[in-house]
C-alpha cells in the first residue's frame, strides 16, 4: 500500500528540517517538502539537496517573487492596507500565497495533510491554517511545534545530530527574523523589552538615518490604475520596482517601523519591521489618491483600508468580504493615475509633487487671485441650511437653560 503523504512547508532552518524526520517517523509519511520563494535573501543553495538528505522524498523550490508583488503586495497598496496605521503586513500577505502554493502541490502530489512549522502564539498559524481551511478544507493541517517533545532548540539540535540532519554551525542570531521582498520582520531578543530601543544589529535593510547620505534624492513612481508601474521613467515589473526601490531607500535609512502591535491570538508584541519600497509606494500611492478620489469616495476608503488591513492580520485573505471590499478598492482605483516624485531624505519621504490626467485640483476654483471663478455668494444660502441643525439646537437649549442644568 502506498504511503500517507504529507506536504510541509519548508525553509530548511532548523524547526523544518527536524519536522520532516520527524513526521515521517511518527505518522510512517512520506514527506514533500514545498518551498515558496517570496524574496531574495532566502537560502537556496543546497535546499533541495538538503530537503533531501534529511528525509523527504521530493523538495518543490517554486519562484513566487513577481506574483507575491502583484497579486498580494499590490493589491493590499491599492487597498492603502497599513495594520494598526503603519505595518504593511510583507509577513501577514506571503502567508495566503504560501498556503495556496502548499495546497496544489499537497493536491498535485496526492498528499492528504498539510504541515507547517508555525508556533503556538503568533499570527502566522492563523494565517496558514485559514488560508488552507477557506481552500481545501477536505486537507488534514499539522503544527508539530504546537504539540511535539522539544521544549527548546537544544533539544531539536540533539534530535537532529541523533538523526543525521545537517544544522548550521553558525551562532544564532538573536533575532526572529521573517523576511521577503514586501519587508522584513524582526522580533525576539532585546526587542521583547519595549522601553529599549531597537539596538543597530536589529536592521538588515536600511542604514541608520543619521548616517544616511546628507544629499536628498528624488525619485519618481508612475501608477496605473493604482499599480506602480514605473521608477524614474523606466518600466519595472512589479518585483524589479520593489527591490530596486527597498535599495534606494535602504540607502536612506527609509522605512524602519518599531510597533507594539496587538496579535490575533490576544497577546500584544513588539516587532521592529523594515519596508523602504512599501514605505515609500504607500506613501505616493495615497497621495495620488488624494489628487483624484472625490471627497466622500476618499473618506469612505480610509475606512475600507483599514478594515482591509485587519482582514489581511488577521488571516481572512480567502474571505467573501475580504473579496467584496477589493472590489470596492477596484472601483476606485480606475482613475489612480499619474506620477508622483518624493525626495528622500535620512529616513524621511517628502512629497515634491503630483500630476494625474485625473486630477480633481482646479486651481480656478481654489485660487485666492483674481483668476478665481468659485461663488463666493453661492455661500451664503449654503450656510444657512448647512449651519440650521446647530443654530436650531442652541436656540432650543437657551430657552430651557434652567431646566438642562
Ligand atoms: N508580527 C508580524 C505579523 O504577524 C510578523 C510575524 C513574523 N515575525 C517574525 N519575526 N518571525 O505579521
């Protein structure tokens, strides 16, 4: 009889390599391992070879760079998504693309279980196991670190010299570090304690504002329709934009992000994060909004972004209102065309200018010169139904000024 499959989303650090040994020896599997490219800094050399030596059968390494920008970064830029006001969420919006590459090769493969190496307490569970249940819910999920006999990393890297799986040497870093083209996560170590500042070693992709250059510099960003399209005239695909853009603005220390931020699971965390391009793309995009987006619309959406944005936190990328709300986001991003060009400058993004074919500024009507053509007397009778509501209410309160007290 053939063996129980099992699909398990690997990066080959050490949590993942011990749970494929162990998941093929407790559950008698074979054992897949799936692997989504979502940035650049991830290891790949050897992956394969190593998914391999320590047990799996097949190792799937699958490039998801350009879809992950346009599909999942782009979308949440389109929406204005920024969690708790200032996250971008690189880590939250990989998850949901993670778990669909995961449930077709699981299908593919005939594997009838999904497993992943999130813990217990964070977001990221959440986000895999959700994600798999909105899609193929007839898969069976596993978390071996939520219920295995390791209780600390020690006792995983004697497991794994026990069982001939190659760790690194290297000392570990301090830091739980999560990191793709979107941004980078960092958290644990001295960063637990929030009356401290995060110490330098913490960043990875931007410099220290003050040691930036003391020379501004200023881009351009081009959108269609909402989507970031060109960097200083020259077409870029969607992930080409992004990383050249975490590079200018890494150089000027532009994007760093240190949040408390309230989990799904009810716990509150200190995370630092590093997002120079999404930083900078949220900023331009919103921006260009703002030229183009009537008044209602506008506000309206302010409240759509931030629904959105706690949508994507909390795991719900697959939902139907999730959906509903992008259409929504799509509606109004038709006429989100134009350039913006920012200066960079020691961590700060300044807006220089802005220019849509759509824009909605009419200079005659806003000057204050002779050119202006708005009716100032048109103002008056609008005054007298606009301010009604309050004069009636103050004329009603004096009259019973004894009896409201
Ligand atoms: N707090 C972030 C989120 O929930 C990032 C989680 C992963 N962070 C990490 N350093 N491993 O989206």
């Amino acid at each position: 009889m053939a063996k129980r499959k099992i699909a398990v989303a690997y990066s080959g650090g050490l949590d993942t390599s011990v749970m494929v040994k162990w998941l093929s020896a407790k559950y008698d599997a074979d054992i897949i391992t799936v692997t989504g490219v979502l940035g650049e800094t991830a290891e790949l050399d050897g992956l394969e070879e190593k998914a391999l030596r320590t047990g799996a059968i097949k190792a799937h390494i699958v490039d998801l760079k350009e879809e992950f920008i346009s599909n999942f970064a782009f979308q949440s830029l389109k929406a204005g998504a920024l969690y708790e006001g200032v996250y971008p969420m690189a880590t939250a919006i990989g998850r949901p693309l993670l778990a669909k590459l995961l449930i077709d090769i699981a299908l593919n493969e005939g594997a009838d279980t999904i497993a992943h190496g999130c813990t217990g307490k964070g977001n990221d569970q959440v986000r895999f196991e959700v994600g798999i249940q909105s899609l193929a819910p007839q898969l069976n999920i596993l978390a071996p670190l939520r219920f295995w006999e390791f209780k600390c990393r020690e006792e995983e890297i004697e497991y794994a010299l026990e069982n001939n799986i190659p760790v690194k040497a290297t000392k570990k870093s301090p830091y739980s570090i999560d990191e793709n083209l979107w941004g980078v996560a960092i958290e644990c170590g001295i960063l637990e304690d929030p009356t401290q500042a995060p110490p330098e070693d913490a960043y990875r992709m931007t410099i220290n504002p003050k040691l930036a250059p003391s020379n501004p510099e200023t881009i351009t960003i081009e959108f269609k329709k909402g989507i970031p399209i060109e960097l200083n005239n020259h077409f870029r695909s969607p992930a080409e934009l992004v990383k050249e853009l975490n590079f200018i603005g890494g150089k000027h220390g532009v994007g760093r992000i240190d949040l408390i931020e309230n989990r799904v699971v009810g716990i509150k965390s200190r995370e630092v994060y590093e997002a120079p391009a999404a930083v900078i793309l949220h900023k331009a995009h919103y921006e260009l909004e703002k030229l183009v987006l009537d008044k209602e619309t506008f506000r309206y959406k302010q409240d759509v972004s931030n629904k959105v944005a706690n949508l994507i936190y909390d795991g719900l990328w697959y939902s139907t209102l999730f959906k509903g709300l992008m259409a929504f986001v799509d509606s109004t991003q038709k006429t989100v065309t134009g350039k913006v060009v920012l200066e960079l400058y020691k961590g700060n993004v300044t807006v220089l200018s802005r220019t849509s074919p759509f824009s909605l500024y009419n200079k005659e009507l806003a000057t204050y010169t002779a050119e202006d053509t708005f009716d100032h007397k048109a103002a008056e009778g609008f005054l007298k139904i606009y301010g009604l509501p309050y004069k009636t209410l103050t004329l009603v309160k004096n009259s019973f000024v004894e009896e409201i007290k």
